[in-house]
C-alpha cells in the first residue's frame, strides 16, 4: 500500500476509476489481509479488479488460473495497456518463449502471471512455481471461472479438481476464487473442492442494471424486423440463432442488405470461427449471427446489444447469453423475438432426448422461458427470480416497465373459449378450437361435426390473434392446461371451471405489436457529442489496429462518450475522465487531446448548417420550449415551425419526438401509416379520424420515413 494514501487512489491509478463498485473495496481488503475469498458477480461486475489490485498492492507474484487461452490473452493484453506487469503461460507459446517469459517473472518485472490449471500441476512447472515462492513470493492463487470445479455446473474441467493439489503444496498462499455462476450447489462444490479456509463469501446481485430487456412478438415477415432493430442500434452485436442454417441465411441477408456481419457456428472450419471471432473483437464487423457455440470466453465488453431471434431453451441461458451485452456497464439492449411456434420447435428436439428424467427437466426449463417471453410483469423480476433473488419490480428499464400492457377483462370472451373446449370433448388444440368459435367452414370441422355446437361461430367478432393470445394467457395464468406430449391438447382444470361457473373473472394484458416501441427510448444527445464520439472511436479504432488490440482495451465507450461530453483540452483535464490512469494519460492523453482540441476549433468555425432556420428552432426545442412558444418566440406561424420539425427529424436531428406527440398517439399513428401507406396524409388523417391532428401526422411520418 505503501506509495497510496487510500485505496481509491490506488484504483485511480492505475485503472483511472474513480470508484469502487460494490463490493469490490471490501474484497480487496480481505484480500490484503490474505483472508481466502469465494467471489461470485455476474458477468461484467467487475471480477477481475478483485484480484488484479490486490495483486499490485502486494508483494510477489499473483497466479491466476484461468481456463480459456483467449481469456488469459485478453487480460494480459488490458494490463499491459494500463502499464501492469503480467503476462502468461500456455500451450501456445514455444519453449523458447516459456524460458524467456520465466525469467522475466524470476527478475521481479511481472505482478500477475496466467496459467493454465493443467500447466499448472505438471511435473515441470512444479519446481518452477517452489523457485518462485522462495526468490520472488506468491501473494495468492486466484482462480477465475471457478465454477469449473464443479460437476454441477455448466462447465466442469476435470484439470480444476486438481487445483486443489496447490492448496496441499502451499497451505499459508491464501486462494481466491471467482465465478458468475449462482446456484447454491455450484458455490458449496467449489468451496470443498478447493478447500478453501473459512472463505469469505462474497455474492453481488445478477441484477444487470444497464441492460434494457424486451421481447418482441415475431411475425412472418420476421426477417424485416430483425434487419430494422439492427439498424436502429449502434455498436456491436450478437444475434443468435437456434440453427446452423438460419445463421448463415440470416448473416447472407443482413451482408445483402449493407449489414456488416458474419456467421458464427460449430459447422465452420476452427479457422474461419476464430477469424470471424477476431474481426468481431477488433470492430471490424459490426454483428455476430450466431448459434449458442458463439460467446463462451469471448471478451469482448463492449457489444450494445444482443438479439434472440428464437427461443432460448432455458431462463439461465438466456440470462448469460444477454449477458454478453454491455459488459463495460454502458447501456445496452437485450431483445427476443418470440412465436409460439418456437415452442414446438424446441419440444421436438427435447422429444429427441433418450432419458425421460433429462426430457422433464428440459420441458420444464423450457416452460420456464415461455413464463419470461409471454410475461407481463417486470423482465427483471422473473430472471431474478429464477436464480432465487428478490427484485421489487419496476426497474423502468424493461419493456414491461416502461410501456404497460393495458389490462382488459375478457371474463365472457374467456366463457366461450373454455366452454367450447368442452362441448369439443377435451380432445383438440388451440387452433381447432378457434376455427370452431369462428364459425370455420373448414371440411375437418364438418366432419367431426362441430359445426352442429352452440359454441359454433359465436367467436366470429374476434380476429385469430385475439383469440390466440386470450388462449396463450389463460395457459400463461394456469387458467387452463395443455398436455406436454406432441399433440398440445387443451385441457380443463379446476380453475377453467370456475370460470364457467361464473365464480371467478379474467383479465388478460391486451399485447399489441409494440410498433412505436424505439420512439420512446430515442432520448435528446447533442449532435455535436455524437460528432465528436464518433470521431474519438476512430482515433481509437487506429491505435487499437496499430497495437493489435481491441479497441475496448484502449478505452471502453463509456469514457470515450465522457471525453466526448466534457471535450477536455488540456492533459490535467483529460487525466480526469474515469478510465484514464496515468499510464492510459501518458500512452494516449496527447493523441485525444488534440483530436479533441481541433474538434472544438472546428465547431468555433462559422460551420454552414443545412439550414439555419431549422437549427434555431432545434436550439429552442432542446432548451425545452413547446412548438407554440417557439412559434411566438420567433414570430412564425406554428405550422412553419412544425415542417422545421419534420425536416430535422427526417434528417436525424436530436428531435424528442415524445415531447411533440403523446407516445399513445405516435403508436396509433405508425400503426395507420403501415396500413395506408405514407404517400398522402389524407388517408391517413381519414383512416385516424378527428381526434388526429395533421401536425401530429406530419411529425410521426417524418420520424417514421427516417427510419424506413
Ligand atoms: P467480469 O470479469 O466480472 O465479467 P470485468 O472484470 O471484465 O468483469 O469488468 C467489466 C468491466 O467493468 C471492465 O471494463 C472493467 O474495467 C470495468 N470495471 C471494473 N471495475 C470498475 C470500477 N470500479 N469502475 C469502473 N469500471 C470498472
Ligand atoms: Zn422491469
């Protein structure tokens, strides 16, 4: 500790935080005062600073066991950039450089030295690690990704179990242990296995507050929905695939369609996945289609979102799959699409399955994802849930949250879909029951005589997906049964007849198509910022190339969006952007600093705008005056300031579209625009009616044409 007052100023410098996060400060105290520690955070906590600081502040060399060649790489290589010493062993390197590298870390230069476990417990390594000890000292074993020791978990390495053997070796070197991995057996298995001594437990929440969550009903034009999300995110991202097929059809369309993306599945040569993987890494492409074989050890902290496009087979690995997103704490944006029609996709594989315990199981798990795609209650709430943690809801950063699903009582319309589940007999699935209550002409109905119900065509006031999603949501209330065998019959249970005894009602959430659902989350950024952003992430993409590595090891976004907001122009100034250390300061600080100071030089230029009209009333929309005011303020008519509005909202300007039409209306609007076409706002107005004003029109037809 000796050259720091505190530790705070330790972190600052070097990894240019400011502050902790939670937990982290305690743990690297117990970590000094070389208590054993059992750490679990989710992905993207901040794991490895629990044992990186530790490792500077104390004397000797920290070992650190980690399981994935590309993981170690990437460690190594973002301590090397913030100036640490550290570096790594494994069964890449030649003989040469494994001598090379052992006499750097015997002559004091390295704090932090990766290996992997099998490397570890070889016969040649051992007298190694006792010469280690006596001249340069171990200041603890840390062992990432712990959770490899355990059987139980999803990831068991049979080379973990004999870490253990270390323990033997060395009883006074304290050991510290770190996974992302919840459950309560996984965490008592790694404890034994290791034989840690009276750890200290440390478990944050899987809480993940910067990631937003949705899940997007997906129709037959699947593909074009996909392909819009995508273009109206920025940064990197994962879409994943159930099937090695649609991710090389989907990764062919998005390329066709000027996505930069590439494929990623197990059906590819080792070659090509690493290739893809690298470029990926490196921001050379922008989206990975992927089968679930993509993220495993993939480091990468920066992608802004991640894509479902089927089903997950279970809730867990939904959650690390997400995950991936926003590793760096920056929002990011998980989104699945759903059908139920996935449904019976997945269940035809589990159906695959030989062992009947493993079949139930995996039904089970995958009940468990439909609960979360059809769910009406905070996305936050139901994942934490799953992994045993209390979440109180409302976590205004999921789409459950942030948009409600408006709740109906279809008590009567839930009558006939349940009593003519009865009069047919108990025997059918929710399709023929919907023809049945529609009065379908269909020869299959004639013959089992359907047609002659009183249940017969009373449902014809009813689209078929009303009528499926009262159907899905009873299923989703346990109001009604559907057998697990292939055939997916309805069935009645207690509480279906309690609805037809008319002893209980039925509310169901209406879920519409969330058309106008990115409307709500476009928030006001200054172009300038934006400008400025993307100009730094170029500055970093080329020292980022020029040092072979990702460009996040340089900096993460969310300093660089911190540069962009405060445009530091002086060193002292940039020095005090979080994730600039010294090191980072000395390496880069004059490289952005100039590219920053001839930004603001630039901007001080008389710059010629598109139009300058337009950009004062954007001027004064920014500082939060209405369209009426603006309209006084510069003695316009109000109808001249609303077309300044759907020019800059038609050429990207930082418009808050909210704050000029009500969120209900825009999703109204949008809804008749794709209905009518865009071309003419008179039938548009005429499919609306009168409550719609053509203003409001206007201004949502601007937004809506920029983003088609
Ligand atoms: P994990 O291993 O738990 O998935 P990492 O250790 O890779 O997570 O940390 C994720 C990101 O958070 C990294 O970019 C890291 O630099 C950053 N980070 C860690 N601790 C802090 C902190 N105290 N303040 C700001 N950023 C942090
Ligand atoms: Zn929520």
């Amino acid at each position: 500790m000796s050259q720091f007052q505190s530790l705070e100023e330790a972190l600052k410098h070097f990894f240019g935080y400011d502050t902790f996060r939670p937990g982290q400060q305690q743990i690297v105290q117990q970590a000094l005062q070389n208590r054993d520690l059992l750490i679990i955070m989710p992905t993207g906590g901040g794991k490895s600073l629990c044992f990186q600081l530790p490792a500077l502040l104390k004397s000797g060399v920290m070992i650190v066991v980690s399981p994935l060649i590309s993981l170690m790489q990437d460690q190594v290589d973002a301590l090397l950039d913030n100036g640490i010493g550290a570096t790594f062993l494994n069964s890449t390197l030649s003989w040469d450089e494994v001598r090379s590298r052992e006499h750097a870390i015997l002559n004091g230069k390295i704090k932090l030295l990766y290996v992997a476990p099998e490397r570890l417990l070889s016969e040649k390594f051992g007298p190694f690690l006792d010469i280690l000890r006596s001249q340069i000292g171990i200041s603890a074993f840390a062992i990432d990704e712990a959770h490899c020791v355990s059987e139980w978990g999803h990831d068991f390495r049979p080379e973990y179990r004999q870490i253990k053997q270390l323990r033997q070796r060395y009883p006074d070197i304290p050991v510290l242990a770190l996974t992302a991995t919840a459950t309560k057996r996984v965490r008592e298995d790694i404890i034994q296995q290791l034989m840690l001594k009276q750890p200290s437990i440390h478990i944050a929440s899987f809480n993940r507050p910067n990631l937003y969550y949705d899940v997007l009903p997906k129709h037959s034009q699947s593909y074009n929905q996909l392909l819009k999300l995508i273009k109206s995110h920025q940064g990197s991202g994962i879409v994943y695939c159930l099937s090695r097929r649609s991710v090389d059809d989907i990764a062919f369309r998005l390329q066709n369609d000027g996505i930069s993306a590439l494929p990623y599945h197990a059906g590819m040569s080792d070659e090509d996945r690493s290739t893809n993987q690298t470029r990926f890494i490196r921001d050379d492409v922008q989206v990975m289609v992927a089968t679930v074989a993509f993220g495993m050890g993939i480091n990468k902290i920066d992608v802004r979102f991640v894509i479902h496009y089927d089903l997950p087979r279970n809730l867990e690995s939904y959650y690390q799959e997400s995950g991936r997103a926003g590793r760096d704490g920056d929002p990011a944006h998980c989104t699945l699409f759903y059908k139920t029609g996935d449904i019976i996709k997945i269940k035809y594989l589990i159906e695959q399955k030989p062992d009947p315990k493993e079949q139930q199981i995996a039904f089970q798990q995958l009940n468990q994802a439909v609960d979360y795609a059809e769910g009406t209650e905070c996305r936050r709430t139901i994942q934490l849930r799953y992994f045993g943690e209390r979440f109180t809801g409302n976590c205004d950063n999921c789409d459950n949250c942030r948009h409600p699903k408006p709740i109906e009582d279809w008590t009567i319309e839930a009558q006939k879909f349940l009593s003519c589940i009865a009069r047919c007999g108990e025997r059918f699935g929710m399709m023929h029951i919907i023809e049945v209550l529609r009065g379908s002409r269909k020869k299959k109905i004639e013959q089992y005589g359907h047609h002659l119900l009183s249940t017969y065509g009373i449902g014809k006031d009813k689209t078929l997906d009303a009528w499926k999603m009262l159907g899905r949501s009873l299923l989703h209330q346990g109001l009604l049964d559907e057998t697990n065998d292939g055939y997916r019959i309805l069935k009645l249970n207690k509480l279906s007849w309690e609805i037809l005894r008319k002893q209980r009602s039925v509310q169901i959430a209406i879920t519409q198509t969330p058309v106008a659902k990115t409307l709500a989350d476009i928030s006001a950024t200054s172009i300038e910022i934006e400008i400025l952003f993307e100009r730094l992430r170029r500055l970093r993409k080329q020292i980022a190339d020029a040092n072979s590595v990702p460009p996040y090891v340089v900096f993460p976004d969310a300093s660089l969006r911190l540069m962009a907001q405060k445009q530091p122009q002086t060193l002292e100034k940039f020095g005090e952007i979080s994730g600039v250390g010294t090191h980072k300061l000395a390496q880069y600080g004059d490289r952005f600093v100039s590219e920053i100071r001839a930004f603001c030089q630039e901007q001080q230029l008389p710059v010629p705008l598109p139009n300058n009209t337009n950009m004062v009333t954007l001027q004064f929309h920014q500082q939060g005056l209405s369209i009426a005011e603006i309209a006084e303020t510069r003695k316009l008519s109000p109808s001249t300031v609303i077309n300044h509005f759907s020019e800059l909202l038609e050429m990207k300007q930082p418009v808050e579209l909210n704050r000029l039409v009500s969120v209900e209306k825009q999703k109204v609007i949008i809804k008749a625009i794709e209905t009518v076409g865009a071309d003419l706002l008179k039938p548009i107005r005429e499919y609306l009616g009168e409550e719609y004003s053509y203003d409001e029109i206007r201004l949502v037809r601007a937004w809506w044409r920029r983003e088609n």
